[in-house]
C-alpha cells in the first residue's frame, strides 16, 4: 500500500514533530510512503523566506501580497471548499499543488499527521484539511486525519465548520487525547473520532532503567512565562527551588528557539542546559537517568513519560497538556498554570511527595508500553 502523509517535520528544528514522524514510520513500516513537508504546508508565498523557523514577511505582509502569487490556495472557510477544489481539477491551485496532486495520484491513501494541533488560524491544519477533502471527494481516495489534536473553539470560529465539512467525508478520524474529542463533539455534529495517543509512543522503547538518578529536568510551555528578573523573586526560580532541594541539580532542555532564553536561567542558577545541538533521541536519555521532568512542552513530557520518568506538568496553549494527563489513568499530577507559579506554589509540597513514591516509575513505563500497543494498531485502522 503506498501513503502519502501530510505535515512531515524531519527538517523542523522541534523535537516533538521529528519523533512524530519517526513514530508514524514505525507505525507504517510495511508500507511505502511519500510525504508533503511541514514547511510547505505553512509556505504563504511562491517567495517566503524563513529565517530560524521564523518568516521574513509577517502573515498580513502587503510586500507580498503585491508582488508575489500565493503558495498552494486553499480555503479559509468551509463554504470555499468545493470552489478551490474545481480550482484545482482545473490546474489552478498555484504554485505548488501540481505536485502534491501526483503524489495523491501515486498513493492508496492520503492521512495528514495532525501533530501541530488543528486549532484557531493554523494555516497548515486548514491546508491539510482542504488537501484531504480534495483527495477523498474529487480523487477518491482513503483520506485519514491522524496523530492530531483539535482545539475548537466559539472566538474566530472559522474553524468548527472546516473540521465539520471534512471529516464528514474521511474514512477515518483520529485524535490523540480525549478532550480533542470532547471538543469535536462540543462544537460540531460530527461524533465519529477515535482517541489513539500520540505516534511518538509507537517508537521502540528503551528497557526499563533501574540505574541510580540524578537530578531533575525542566523545560517550558508554549504559554508565557517569567523571564525576569534573574533572581530569587522570579516565579520560575521559586517554583524549582523545592525540587532543587529534594533531588539535587536541575536541567534546562530547549530546542525550539523561543525557548533559548533558558541559557540565561541556566546560567543564573548554575545549572546544565540541553539544547538545539541535541536529539530528541539524546533527550530520552537525559530524562531516563533523572527523578523527574517539569514542562508544558508536550512531546518533551511525552519523552519522559516513555521511560517512565514522573513528571510535572504544565498547562499549554491548549487542552492537549490536560488530555496527556488523563491518558495515565491518576498517575500524575494536574497540571499548574505556568503564567501564575507564585499562586501554584502552595500546590508543590504534595506533589513532591507523591512523585517520591518508589513504585511510581514502574507504573508509568508499563502504561506508556500499553500506550504503545494501542498506537502501533493504527496501521490495522489504515
């Protein structure tokens, strides 16, 4: 069966959407799969340049606007759907869609890997969603949804109609966490998504580690938090504090480059740092030896979690924190809100205390092994 998969980040600088799609690998590994990139899919522009993972133009950029033709049109409503699909029967989908229409041509089947979540303007979700219903209505197609987490929402409401419309027609849906289901069913009519958690779980896992551990990790949430100042009084630098005391040094990880300011923490507090120049394959290891990991980045949780290393975690940009937790069956804590850490403050006693417990890491690693069994079944769903 040949799979052409939509969103791959092997060439993103982000450690969670490279191991998505290395667990999508594992997961289809008797199949041949061509895929669309990650980076075309957010392309505005036939000239749009990206600097750092970071465009050169803003989105409402006039320069481009003017001069240039844009990348790949695609609706932005629902109601434009079967429009741009007769646009791009009629060879007029702009630059970029030819291709990408061979390759749905050569494939059995069509699936966009959701990792990125599916919510608010995302202009990759709304792509991906248009080249699914384009696949599946005017190609024929199997079109899939996968590995994604939808965020729906009644402010800029765009996007309820778009998920409504596509995943009408998909031969299937899958979410990763059950509050992206929750919120399908809370803000459309379209009740037929699966919950399979994320395809990093599917990867091989290491064997459980009783070594000694040292220390404990850190790193942030897609939602602000603290930067300064560099003293005792900043809400991150308390937070830490009792951790640092229960289980010695912390580590900072950051790939992503908004995150880079952690060297500033780090050097403050006169601790390691883990960064760009690493693997995520390196970071599980790091997280392997350690007590514990706190973070709102969710597939870095989702790294430790693999080697049934506790963690504390902290509230995102989205409810796909909140899902993750729940996945673990009471094995973890709730999550604190990263923008108020002096109000959590009182929260980390107790906590500290239950993560203490000998037998916790045992747990953790046998239900993310369960976990896998589960991801790894998507193949037979295809």
């Amino acid at each position: 069966m040949k799979l052409l998969i939509l969103n791959d980040g092997r060439k993103y600088e982000n450690w969670g959407i490279q191991a998505c799609f290395d667990g999508l690998g594992t997961i289809f590994k008797d199949h041949a799969i061509e895929t669309v990139e990650h980076a075309d899919l957010h392309r505005l522009y036939n000239f749009d340049p990206m600097i750092r993972n970071r465009r050169l133009f803003n989105e409402q950029s006039r320069i481009q606007k003017r001069f240039f033709k844009e990348y790949l049109r695609t609706p932005v409503v629902a109601d434009g759907l079967e429009y741009f699909c007769d646009e791009w029967s009629a060879g007029r989908g702009g630059p970029g869609s030819a291709a990408i229409i061979e390759k749905m041509k050569r494939s059995d089947v069509v699936i966009f890997n959701g990792e990125g979540s599916t919510y608010r303007k995302n202009v990759g979700a709304f792509r991906s969603l248009f080249l699914l219903y384009f696949a599946k209505t005017r190609l024929q197609k199997r079109a899939y949804f996968l590995n994604g987490s939808v965020t729906l929402a009644s402010v800029d409401a765009t996007l309820p109609s778009m998920v409504q419309m596509v995943f009408a027609v998909l031969d299937g849906v899958s979410v990763r966490e059950p509050l992206s289901k929750d919120s399908i069913e809370d803000y459309t009519d379209f009740s037929g998504a699966t919950v399979v958690p994320d395809s990093v779980f599917a990867i091989d896992q290491t064997p459980f580690n009783e070594a000694p551990l040292s220390g404990f990790c850190f790193s942030l949430s897609m939602l602000p938090m603290q930067r300064y100042p560099l003293d005792p009084s900043n809400a991150i630098v308390q937070m830490l504090a009792p951790f640092s005391k229960k289980f010695g040094a912390c580590t900072f990880l950051a790939k992503d480059v908004e995150d880079q300011y952690l060297r500033s923490l780090a050097k403050y507090m006169e601790s390691d740092f883990a960064g760009a120049d690493k693997t995520y394959p390196q970071i599980e290891a790091v997280l392997a030896r350690t007590n514990l990991l706190i973070s709102g980045r969710y597939h870095h949780l989702i790294f430790a979690l693999r080697q049934g290393c506790p963690v504390v975690p902290l509230k995102s940009s989205s409810h796909k924190i909140d899902g993750l937790i729940k996945l673990f069956d009471g094995l973890l804590p709730e999550p604190l809100d990263p923008t108020n850490l002096l109000h959590e403050q009182p929260k980390l006693e107790k906590i500290i205390e239950d993560l203490s417990d000998p037998g916790l890491r045992r747990k953790i690693y046998d239900r993310a092994t369960e976990i896998q069994g589960t991801v790894r079944g998507l193949a037979n769903i295809v």
